[in-house]
C-alpha cells in the first residue's frame, strides 16, 4: 500500500467544531448493538467506510479493538467514535438514543493512538507481521517456566527471565492487561511504553521498565522446544514462537473521538485513583 492510503483526517487547530459530510456505521452483532444500529439508520445517509469522513461504531472494547485492527489491515484509517454498548467501554463515548451524536462528533475531540509493529518469528522459522493497539504479550504454553531474554535497542537488558510471560503495552493499553500484571499506568501523551513481566521468579526484583516509544523491544525466547511460549497481539495469538520484535508504527496512527470531559486521557488519570 502506498502512503496515500494511511493518510488520515486531522482537525485544523483553529477550528472549534468538525462537520463529517459522509458517516459510515458499523455495529458489533450483538442484540443491543443492533438495536442501537436500527435506532441510529435515520439519523444521516451512512456510507460504507472505504467512502466515509469518519465512522460510528457500536459495541465494547473488544469491537473498537477490532475495527481498528480492520481499518489498519484495509488501509482505511478513519477517526471513529465510539457508543458504549457493551461493558466497560474504555474507549467509547456514552450511548444515548436518538440523532444527537451528529453534534456531540462535531464538537469531540480527537485524540491520536499509534500501535505497535509486531514482527514474529516462529520456531520452524516463519515470520508474521501482527499490529497491537493496546499489548503484544508473550505467555507460557505449557507448565514449564518460560525463559526469555529481552533487549532494547540492541542491546541486552535482561539476559533471562524466568516467569509465565512478559508484555509491552502503549499508553492506550496500560489499563488493561499490563496494569492487572502490576504495571504502570501511561499518561497518553506519554510518549513512552510499559515493559511489564507477568508473574517473574526471575530476576526477583525486576518488575518492569517505562521505556520511551521510539524503543525497538527484541523477545528472544530461550529453549523454546521445552519451553514453548506463543505470543499475543490484542486478539490475535501466534504460538511456538522463537523471537518477537516490536516498535511503535507511527504511519498508522488513529483517531479516536471523545465527548468533552470523557476523553481517554482522562479516564486514565482516573483509574489511577479507582480502587
């Protein structure tokens, strides 16, 4: 693909409210998703989102993670806003019945996430190429304790670690599975990465590193054949892998659109004093 087709919107700084001429919705196949879809078909003359501005999605977390993860396989990247119509919704805007979400889009503010590269190389020596918005994890497969060697830019930093596993989250990704393993919360304009080690015998007092997001992370695992590790990026898992190699992609960068007052900055700062 060429550069013209990962070229996204971006609002001007003078300006105080987004018109979106051409709107594509997409609706998780959930009951209450598709109710909200059908309740929402009125509203504008959707279009499909290869030919939209920006896009409506309806569901959880899980399918925002997944439109995204579509539109930088397609090439189609769009600013999407987000209506909550699963559980959490992290990264979603508050539903509401009815057309007003064509206004609140017009005065949202959008915010800018970039995901990571994975580049996966298996044992029998295939290579895969997977994007991670919010962690690319590595995980023990069997019982045995999995080895892994990590360096950063080139250079080793821990020649071995022993435990069930290690991640690498972004900012976005810093409150799901990373901050459940006893990493840091990332502010999102962080510029920076959460290296976090998942249940670490050792090194024993090693528990993780912040590291700046222009770092290339190198997984090497050790002994792979008698201790099988497999790798996850989001939702998509690779197994029986010898060595990852991650960085942020800054040519994929995403918008998400967020209400005044909801927008995922602040919810971060926010979970940090739930409890």
């Amino acid at each position: 693909m060429g550069t013209a087709a990962h070229r996204l919107w971006k609002p001007s700084k003078g300006d105080a409210a987004i018109t979106y001429e051409k709107l594509a919705l997409l609706a998780s196949p959930t009951d209450r998703a598709q109710e909200a879809a059908a309740d929402l078909v009125g509203c504008t003359d959707w279009v499909p989102l290869e030919e939209a501005d920006a896009a409506v999605v309806l569901g959880g977390d899980g399918f925002m993670l997944e439109t995204m993860h579509r539109m930088i396989e397609d090439g189609t990247l769009r600013p999407v806003y987000g209506l909550n119509l699963g559980t959490v919704g992290f990264l979603m805007n508050r539903y509401t019945k009815g057309c007003r979400l064509l206004d609140r889009m017009a005065k949202a503010r959008p915010i800018a996430v970039s995901p990571l590269r994975m580049e996966a190389v298996t044992q029998s020596g295939e290579t895969e190429s997977l994007y991670a918005i919010n962690e690319v994890s590595l995980l023990r497969e069997t019982r045995q304790t999995a080895k892994i060697e990590i360096s950063v830019n080139e250079r080793v930093r821990i020649a071995e670690l022993a435990g069930d596993g290690v991640l690498l989250a972004t900012p976005v990704g810093s409150t799901a599975y990373n901050y459940s393993a006893n990493g840091p919360i990332l502010p999102l304009d962080s510029r920076m990465l959460a290296l976090t080690p998942i249940s670490p015998f050792r090194p024993r007092r090693w528990r993780g590193a912040v590291l700046p997001d222009r770092s290339r992370v190198t997984f090497r695992v050790l002994d792979p054949k008698k201790r099988p590790v497999s790798v996850v990026a989001d939702q998509k898992e690779l197994r029986d892998v010898a060595e990852v190699r991650l960085e942020i992609d800054n040519s994929r960068e995403m918008t998400l659109l967020f209400d005044p007052g909801h927008a995922l900055d602040d919810r971060i700062v926010a979970e940090q004093f739930a409890y």
